[in-house]
C-alpha cells in the first residue's frame, strides 16, 4: 500500500476521515484505514499481504468482500480430478457439475 495524496478523506470501511498524511489502502478505486482493510473472515490486516477477491463469494459490490491467502484457499472449491484449489487465475471448466482444471 502506499502514501498517497488523498482524493476523499472518508474510509470506505468505517466512514472515518483520514488522517493528515496518514497511510491508506487502496483497493478497487476506494480508500482504506490500514485498521479497517481486513480479511473478512479472520479479521487480519491486510495492508501489507497478499490478499483475494472471489468473484463467485462476492455478494455486495459495494462492500467487497476480501479475503486472506489462507482464508480464501479455505473458501474455494477444489478440482475433482487432482483435488487442488483453484487459484485466482486458474481457468476452471464446469462439466456435469463438477470443476475441473482446464489442464484435464
């Protein structure tokens, strides 16, 4: 994340004005807190880590639903055939309900 001159001085997450010069996520055109850009499932602090947006999980567009490296491996589903996790840039085919790798 990075310092940056601030557009808006409203946080996306918790409708707090930023700081003077403070630190702010940024994320999808919008203004985080550090304290307020947090995995929705853990709570941890994403800031600093690498961090995901499953477009299948996303149910508010609004209000994105960001997830930790672990907690998003949690939440995804798995190829039936090799039974690994899809990544965030895996090219999944569907056939007869079931997912699989594009590689099968």
């Amino acid at each position: 994340m990075i310092n940056v001159p601030i557009k808006t001085n409203i946080c996306k997450k918790c409708n707090n004005c930023f700081q003077h010069e403070e630190n702010i996520a940024l994320f999808k055109q919008h203004q985080y807190h550090f304290h307020c850009f947090l995995c929705i499932d853990c709570k941890k602090q994403l800031s600093h880590e690498s961090f995901y947006l499953d477009e299948k999980l996303q149910l508010d567009i609004s209000n994105p639903q960001i997830y930790c490296e672990t907690c998003y491996y949690k939440r995804c589903s798995s190829c039936i055939e090799c039974n690994q996790t899809f990544t965030p840039t895996s090219i999944i085919i569907e056939f007869q309900g079931q997912e699989y790798h594009n590689e099968w």
